[in-house]
C-alpha cells in the first residue's frame, strides 16, 4: 500500500517541477501522501481528495500522462465498500475524461500543421472528429461534476460535523476542476479557430437553418411537429437531410422540400426530464462537403411532462445470511395507485421482482453465501408509460448469528490417555444441529458433529510422549452448516502430568547417582606408586605462593591455589616444595580424569604466571578463576 503512494509521491514531485503552480497545491494542512485506508479500515477522505485535486490539476495543465499515472496507482488502494461504487465511477470520468482531452489537444495540433501546409482534406477529417471528442468532453466534464457532487455528500463534505481540513479539500478539488473547465473552453475556441481558417481557405458557401416545435410542452409519449428551413444566402436546399435531435440523440431525418423547408411529427421519447433540447442539423454529403458548410439550429426548449412515482420505504438495518426478511413501503403513482412493477437488487444483484398496486409488504431472503459487511439495498420502481419510475437506497448491514457452546473440559490429565468432551453448541435461534467439531490437542485431532439437540462428544486418544508436566491447550473449531450462524473456534487450558516418564527419569537418575559414587570409590582404593603421591611424611604445605605476585598474576596464582586446596582433600596428594606443577597435574589427573581440562589450562596460566616477564591479560585471570569455580562444582558432583 505505502508503495504505491510512494508512486503517487514521485509522479507529483515530477510534475511539481514541470507545471507552474502545482506546489501551491502540494501544502495541505495534512500528509497528502499518507495511506488514504487507514490502520482501522477507513478512508481518509482529506487525503483522497488532496489527490484528486492535484491530478485533476495536473491534467489541466496539459500533463495527461503524469495524470494517468497517479489516477493508476490510486485506483490500487483498498477501499471500504460503502465508497467503492462511487469512487469507481470518479475514477473510470477522470480516466475517460483525460484521454479525451489528450486526443482532442493532439488532434488539434495537427490540424494546425495541415492547415499550415495548405492539406485542407486531411484537415477536415480531424476537424471532424475534434468535433466529436468536444462533445464527448462536455458530456464527461459534465458527469464528473455530478460525481463530485455525490461525493461531497458520501463524504459529508457540508455537515455540521465537518473539518475545516475537508472542507479546504474538497474547496482544492473544486478550484482543480475550474481549471479543467478552463482548459475544455480554449481547446473548443481553438478549434473554431481552426474552422474559420478552414472555411476561409476551402471557401465553402454558409448554410442557415431554423427549426420550430409545435406544442412546445407535450406529455412524453406525445407526438408533437418539428419544422423549419435550409437555406444558402436566402437559396433554398431542397433535397438535403436534416436530422432533429432532442437531448443529443437523433430522433428522426427528414428531406427538405423544394422551397427549403421541412416539416415532420415526431413522438417525445419516454425521457424522464422536465425539459429537452432540441436542435436541427445539416451537414453536407457527397458533392455538397466541397461546396457549403455544415450548420445547427438554435436550440428549442421542449417541456415535458409526465406523472411523478413517490416510494416510501422501511427495511430492517441488519440481516442474517439465509434467513428471511421483510421491507415494506408504499408505491403512490397517483390517486388510482396503479399496478407497477418493482425490482429489488443487493449490491446490483436483483434478489426480487414482482408488482404491486399502493401498500406492499415483501419477503427477501439474502444469499447463502453472502459475505458480512455493509451492502446496498435497492428498491426501484420501473417506468411505466407516462409515470416516472424512482429508486430508494437502504445501507444494511449482512450479519451472523454467534454461537455459544457449553464444553466440559477436564482441570488435569494423565498421559497418556483416553480423553472424552462432552458439549453443546446453541445460538439465538435455538440449537445447532450437524455442525462440524474439530478438537485439536498438539499435532492430535479429532471430528464429530452435534445432535439435534445441538449436543456433540467427541474422544481424543493422547499417547505417551516424553513431557514430564506443564500447562497446554485444546482448540475447539465449530463449523455450522447453517449459512446465518458464525464460525467458532475457542482454546481451553489443561494441566497434565505424565507417570511413566517421570517415574522412569527418576530411575535413571537414581541409577546414574549409583553408578557415580561407585566409580569415586573404586578410584579412591587403587594404588598410587610411591613416589607419586607422598613425598613427606609431613605433608608440606604447597609452595605456589602469591606473595611476591600482585595484580592480574596475584589474581591466577590466588585462583591456582583455591583449586590446589580441595584437589589434596580428594585426592590425598600434597604439592611438596619438589614437585613442580607439571608433575602435580600428572598425579592428580590419574585419580580424577573428569577435571583433565580444566587443571591443564589452569596449571598453563600459572605457569605464565609465575615464570614469563610479560603480564598476561586482564581476561586471563578472570578466566583462572572461573576455571577454578568449574572445577570446584566438578569436584563437589562427584564427592
């Protein structure tokens, strides 16, 4: 998400250096670039309309492309149902908008260059079709300032409630749009520019039409007559066709008589306005493209009139996937409350149709698989004849049903075990029935499914495994198959115990403990020779002494000899003062191997210690004495 506004950022900053006055629409009174769906799921509507402003601007300025490529990546953020609809529609205007634009400006410019180098044929073509995109434009410019309207109210642009930040939003989007207006109106004038160049040089003859409606207010439905007169400096065009539009549709073309006019009936469409406009139009065929200009009627204001619907509606706020419901409403066509058909659509998709006449009660049931979430409900009233149709739109809310489940779990197990739950699954709507029970225990599953009564058990075989006793969890998975009811999963603890493990690790140890103390016996009756262990009678004290060593030395030595003392209370063997170090770790590591390493690296340092000029390193002696700690823990094991 943050990547594709990071995309939006730098297609801004772009266009920030090559379109005057964009970074006047780059301060805001908020991160414009921030994430417009937020952390808890709602739209940022400052920050999407910022965004709108600001491409909207840059298409003003003639920067479609730039335009294109943030509109893209805006498209690709979430956004929350409720908004989706309109902001798709906002979306795909300002797509088709831009693109007719930038076809409409190309165009434009070449013409110029056909009409500069005298190629008068291919000018009219483009001409021609300018003539189309302009129209198209209109229409679109027009559209997206409906769709701005909508969103402002989606938005609650002008609620009490409102931001002083949205409102100067929303104020940049409608000043961008100006500028867009802005834009459309020098491309027409360009192009009428480029007509008269067209004319002057291709001298073609002017035309003139009329037109007249007669009534000038009828019902829809209604025939009504259309006449008028096609002229070339005051010579009648007879022979020519002449199309009679309302609204920009054609209606009907007629052929001029031989005094120029035309006379025809037409019926007024079944267009739900209150007014149409209606214009009559000429343009030369054949051998007339080379000889006069085409030419429109002034436009002819037709009042239509038809019947009104009113619909009055009420529909429950929540719904439940499969069950039922009603809306009820009052359809009043006029004082008779005619029989009319009416069509029912959730989120677009038509779940009824059916006719009524006044007062209507319906029953609606939503789909199976519907998913939660907020959802449109639709209600139209379908044209009929003279009477206007109409729509009511209602937000509900698609929800489902939770479910409760009584479960008896058991405080403490033994393992292993045959472990059997007892449950019931019941919501609102009574019990549960035929639902799906997964019971999880560790990498160990099971299945069942409820009673009628909405009662399950379910049985779990826990096998013996090498866990002593501790504190684990079941998980619970209810699956119904009612379409309404929601999907429960819950966790229980239990504490359990494990016999057999615990009685065979107590075992081993006991044995190990045994085994232990008689290996420290038999090593302390084998013979030592002679020579090797005492060496005076007297038991001399040793004669590694600390007292000339001071420092990181007085440290090792101090260590070497902490060790040395409960080494002769084991063993029996004395340091005499003819014994050197090397012949003591000799003697003492026969009677207890386990401390080998330890002695030798320690007997290494206190060698280093009392023997080398150099002082050995502040880490050497804290590693003598843990060395001496090691073997001192060692030593007390196996005592």
């Amino acid at each position: 998400m943050m990547k594709r506004l990071a995309i939006i950022l730098l297609i801004f900053a772009v266009m920030g250096i090559t379109i005057p006055g964009l970074t006047a629409f780059a301060q805001s009174t908020k991160n414009p670039h921030e994430n417009p769906n937020t952390a808890a799921g709602s739209l940022d509507k400052i920050s999407l309309l910022i965004n709108y402003s600001r491409i909207i601007f840059a298409a003003s300025n003639r920067q479609y492309t730039d335009a294109q490529e943030a509109l893209d990546e805006l498209r690709k953020i979430d956004i929350p149902d409720e908004f989706r609809i309109i902001i798709d529609r906002f979306n795909d205007l300002c797509q088709q908008l831009f693109t007719t634009l930038d076809n409409l400006d190309t165009i434009l410019d070449e013409t110029l260059n056909l009409i500069e180098s005298n190629n008068i044929n291919e000018a009219k073509i483009n001409l021609d079709k300018a003539e189309i995109y302009i129209r198209d434009a209109e229409i679109l410019l027009e559209d997206l300032n409906l769709a701005i309207d909508t969103l402002s109210q989606r938005f609650g642009v002008f609620t009490p409630s409102a931001s002083d930040e949205i409102l100067e939003a929303y104020n940049r989007l409608e000043d961008s749009m100006e500028q867009l207006q802005e834009l459309l109106k020098m491309l027409i004038s360009l192009s009428v520019s480029l007509n008269e160049q067209y004319i002057e040089i291709k001298g073609l003859l002017p035309t003139s039409l009329t037109l007249s409606i007669s009534p000038t207010s009828a019902y829809i439905g209604d025939t009504i007559s259309a006449s008028g007169l096609l002229q070339s400096y005051d010579e009648p065009l007879a022979g020519r066709n002449v199309t009679i539009m309302l609204d920009e549709e054609t209606i009907v073309t007629v052929s001029v008589q031989e005094d120029g006019s035309y006379s025809v009936n037409i019926a007024v469409p079944y267009e739900y306005k209150e007014t149409m406009n209606a214009v009559a139009i000429y343009k030369p065929q054949g051998s007339d493209a080379d000889k006069y200009l085409a030419c429109q009627s002034p436009g002819v204001t037709l009042f239509t009139r038809f019947y009104p619907t009113l619909l009055d509606l009420s529909a429950p706020a929540i719904v439940y996937p499969g069950i039922p419901f009603n809306i009820n409403g009052e359809v009043i066509s006029d004082e008779y409350n005619i029989k009319r058909t009416i069509e029912v659509t959730l989120d677009n998709a038509q779940i009824a149709e059916t006719t009524v006449s006044g007062m209507f009660s319906l029953e609606l049931s939503p789909p199976d698989d519907i998913s939660p979430g907020q959802r449109n409900l639709t209600v139209t009233v379908t044209p009929q004849d003279r009477y206007a149709g109409i729509s009511e739109r209602r937000n509900i809310t698609i929800a489902l049903i939770p479910l409760e489940i009584d479960l008896e779990t058991p405080g403490l197990i033994f393992l292993p075990k045959l472990i059997r739950l007892n449950g019931r699954i019941q919501s609102e709507m009574g019990p549960i029935s035929d639902a799906g029970i997964n019971l999880v225990f560790n990498d160990i599953s099971t299945t069942a499914r409820t009673a009628f009564n909405g009662s399950f058990t379910a049985t779990l075989d826990i096998p013996l495994d090498f866990s002593f006793l501790g504190q684990r969890e079941f998980t619970i998975n209810v699956e119904p198959l009612e379409p309404w009811a929601g999907y429960l999963s819950i966790k229980r603890q239990v504490v359990f115990i494990n016999p057999i493990v615990i009685g065979l690790t107590l075992l081993a140890v006991l044995g190990l403990i045994f085994i232990v103390l008689r290996k420290l016996r038999t090593a302390g009756e084998k013979d030592v020779p002679q020579e090797e262990l005492i060496r005076s009678p007297a038991f001399v004290t040793p004669q590694v002494s600390a007292a000339k060593l001071t420092g990181i030395k007085g440290r090792i030595i101090s260590a070497y000899r902490a060790g040395l003392v409960i080494i002769e209370k084991i063993t029996g063997v004395r340091m005499t003062p003819d014994i050197t170090l090397r012949e003591f770790l000799a003697m003492v590591t026969k009677l207890l191997p386990r401390i080998t390493r330890q002695l030798t690296e320690l007997t290494v340092m206190a060698e280093s210690a009392l023997y080398s000029n150099q002082n050995p390193p502040r880490k050497t002696a804290n590693t003598a004495e843990q060395i001496t700690d090691d073997i001192k823990k060692e030593l007390r094991r196996g005592a």
